[in-house]
C-alpha cells in the first residue's frame, strides 16, 4: 500500500491503491466505472478521492505510468515525447493548484499553447475530475486549434458540421439526396464522411469515388471520407482511388487498438501515403480519428483504469498524427457506459476539455442510443453548451436519425440553431461557396434560400423515381 494514496478525514483514514485505483474513485460518476468495478463505493468517498487528487504534484504522473510502459506503446508515445522544457510552466503544481491556474486570467490562449506538449493526458483527466461543467467550458473556450484541408476548421467565430449520409445499403442515390439536403442546410464544411454499411475495400473505393465527383463537381471546397479501417483505405490509396482523409477510431491502450486491429505503424504508414497524394488545397492535415468513453473496457483492455482516463490517452494517439478532425462519439457506446443524458453531457464536455488542451481538433457526435436514459433535450443541452465551449464540429445527421447506425445524433436544423444563437459561421471557404452558389441568403445569419439554387434543380431533374418528384 502506497501511504501516499491514504487521506486522513476526522478520525477515519481513507486508503486507495494506487494512482490508477484514487483517479477512477475521484471521477464523477458514471456507469461504465461501475461495471468495471472502479467507481468510488459513495459520494463521500469521490470526496475524499477528489481532495486527495487535489494534493498530488502534476508531476506524479510522470513518474507512475498508469499502464505499464513495457507493455503498452501508448504509455512509451506519451512519456516519450513529453517536453519538459514546456511543462516547468506548471511542473511545481498540485493538480488543484493546475485547476486553479487553468482559471486564472494568467492562462490565456497563448499560455496553453505554449503549454501543450508538456502536458499528458493523464494530467488533464486528472485536473478535469476536480471541474464542475462550467469549468470545463471555460477553459476549453481558451484552447484554439485550427487545422485545415481544403476548408480551415477551428477558427475563431466558426462552428462546422460532417455531413453524415449513412444509408443502409449504401444506395448512391440516397447518399445523395441525404447530401444535397445537408448542403442546402449549410452543412458539410468539415467533412461528407460516410460509414459504410459493407465495410470492404470494393464498397471503400465506390463511395470515395462517388463523394469525390460531388465535390468536383460543385467546386466545393471541404473533404470527403469514407469511414473504413485504415488498413482498406491504404490499399484504396494503392489502388488509386481519390482518398483525402485516412479514418481510424481509436483507443488509449494498446490492446484497445488491437482489438480495432492496427497499431501506431498502420496509423504512420496511411497518414504517408495519403499525405504523398497532396490533395489539399489550403492545408494538408489528413486524419480523422473518432474515440468514445468505454471503448476500452469494452474490448477488456482499460488495465483496471476508469473510462475517462483511457479516453483521454487516445488524444496522445490523435495527437501524433497531426489530425484535421478528431470526434469522441460520446453516447454511442451506450448505457453501460454512459447511463443518462446527465452522463452523457459530462462525458462530452470532459472530452472536448482533454482533447483542446491537449492540441486536438476536438468535435463531438452528440448522441445517445434508444435504450439510453436520455432525449434529444438532453442532446439540445450538450450542443449548446459545446457551441459555447468553443468545440470545432458536430455531426450533421438527416432528422438526427441515423438509420444505418441505428442512432440519434444532431441535425442539419441543429447546427443552424447552434450557428444562429451563437453567433456563428461555417469555415471561411465554405462559407464564400454558400454564397457562391445562391444557398444561403444571408450568410452572416446562416440563413439558407427559400428557393432550391438552379445548378441543384436541374441535376434533380434528370434523376429517377421519387427523388425528382418531390
């Protein structure tokens, strides 16, 4: 028993295992820790977990690796490449102090910048478990992290959407008429990105050549992506199909990537080669990396940690491959993780906290499964408060009803609300191609046309069936 772990509270001594054991007790609670047997037993004891975490040095968790570094190649890429000329800012803090600072005036945005490659993950999943919502908020607000393609993502006074056009049997002409909606809706500057209902290389190569003839097509300026395994979009980019962004979900374990079947080598070796293919226009960030609380313990493989601190590992993954997208998928794990729309607003606001101190081109898929404990208000909720937070994109779902995936995310209506009540645009160049094409009216208020522009019309006519006649 590690006496550091041991806090004395009136006539009673609390004792905690070890780093990993007084990180899950002090988490706000949430029902993934339960099921892995991690949480704290009561409140009283997340208290005392918390006021424990409170006294630790920051630098604790540079010399205690909450997996071990010879078994795992996340733990060696995180202390590895941590700089810490840039840690000594805070290297003499508590992880309350670090709270406290994180607050104060004296962390601008240009503080945190300077900040982040001295910082883990496990540092910021750390600090975040002493925040209340508001906290989180605040301080992400600071974090700026812009990335850029073929559209520029993340700066200041813009807010973007991927346009997700699942369709469950990947028909082309309903991908297409999801499309179009989401256009005319002023969505799809981050990405059109598609999972594919048949997940194979054949299917991969078919829908990244359909999106990329859309988006020549109309000129418009964003990047498509089909949401394969790394390794099928490797051998498309072999094959030379138009690849512009290599798509992987990631984990903050090893073993978790494993069970997704890749490891660090797969991620270099795809970002390479879709780099070699310099397809961007005004930047040349080519990875989009989605992650999600439970995901390890999912796949048996969080080591005992809570989920939250696994969470935040994958952002030293992302982080690596200079991403221009990275999105936890916050309630699609569902219940067991995640219960009610209480957690699942917590969880997303956490991870967008992690991810932007850390660097990240943070978004979020707000969203829950139908046997969760939560509703679209709960969604409204987390949106809001994400839009104030400063996150980079959202999901852009036809009727926030994904019916390949089988779940309920934001709408293309959603990201107009969150644009106009916030005051927001889409990315500059985007927003220039709205324009452009007569689809907003006014775009400083984020106001699509009340009628169809003429260059969609005409295509519309020419198609079959049911489609055309509406």
């Amino acid at each position: 028993m590690h006496h550091q772990y041991a806090y004395q509270l009136g006539a009673r001594t609390w004792r905690f295992r070890n780093l990993a054991d007084l990180m899950a007790k002090a988490t706000p609670a949430r029902s993934g820790d339960r099921l892995a047997g991690v949480a704290a037993s009561s409140d009283e004891e997340r208290v005392v977990a918390q006021m424990k975490l409170a006294e630790l040095p920051l630098s604790v968790f540079l010399n205690e690796a909450l997996v071990p570094y010879e078994q795992d190649e996340v733990t060696r890429l995180i202390l590895d490449e941590h700089d810490a000329s840039a840690f000594s800012a805070v290297s003499h803090l508590t992880v309350g102090d670090f709270r406290n600072w994180l607050l104060s005036d004296q962390a601008s945005s240009e503080a945190l910048e300077a900040l982040r490659p001295g910082l883990t993950p496990e540092m910021l999943a750390a600090v975040s478990k002493l925040m209340r919502n508001q906290d989180l908020i605040l301080v992400a607000r600071k974090c700026q992290v812009t990335t850029a393609f073929r559209s520029t993502i993340g700066l200041p006074g813009r807010f973007s959407t991927r346009l997700q056009p699942n369709h469950p049997t990947d028909d082309l002409t309903g991908i297409a008429a999801s499309i179009l909606d989401g256009l005319l809706y002023g969505s799809g500057d981050a990405v059109i990105g598609i999972n594919p209902a048949t997940d194979n290389l054949s299917q991969a190569s078919r829908l990244l050549k359909m999106l990329d003839e859309v988006i020549q097509e109309y000129d418009i300026p964003t990047q498509s992506c089909v949401l394969t395994h790394v390794t099928n979009t490797l051998e498309a980019i072999e094959q030379g199909a138009p690849v512009d962004l290599v798509f992987q979900s990631i984990g903050g374990t090893e073993a978790t990537n494993r069970s997704f079947g890749f490891n660090l080598k797969n991620l270099a070796e795809a970002r390479d080669a879709a780099l070699a293919l310099n397809r961007g226009t005004v930047g040349n960030n080519v990875m989009y990396f989605e992650t999600g609380q439970g995901s390890a313990l999912s796949a048996n493989a969080h080591h005992g940690l809570d989920q939250q601190t696994c969470e935040a590992r994958a952002y030293a993954v992302a982080r690596k491959f200079d991403p221009l997208l990275v999105n936890t998928v916050v309630g699609f794990i569902g219940p067991e993780y995640l219960f009610d729309g209480k957690e699942i607003i917590r969880a997303g606001l956490e991870d967008h906290f992690c991810g932007k101190l850390l660097g990240l081109p943070m978004g979020c898929d707000i969203c829950y499964t139908n046997h969760a404990e939560a509703d679209q208000n709960d969604m409204d909720n987390l949106l809001t408060l994400l839009g104030v937070a400063g996150c980079n994109f959202i999901m852009g779902v036809p009727g926030a009803d994904d019916i390949m995936l089988n779940y309920q995310a934001t709408s293309f209506h959603d990201a107009l609300y969150v644009r106009r009540a916030l005051g927001l645009k889409p990315a500059p160049e985007f927003e220039q191609w709205l324009a452009k094409m007569n689809i907003f009216r006014d775009v400083s208020r984020s106001e699509p046309s009340a009628v169809m522009p003429s260059v969609f019309r005409d295509r519309l006519k020419a198609l079959p069936g049911e489609i055309a006649s509406e």
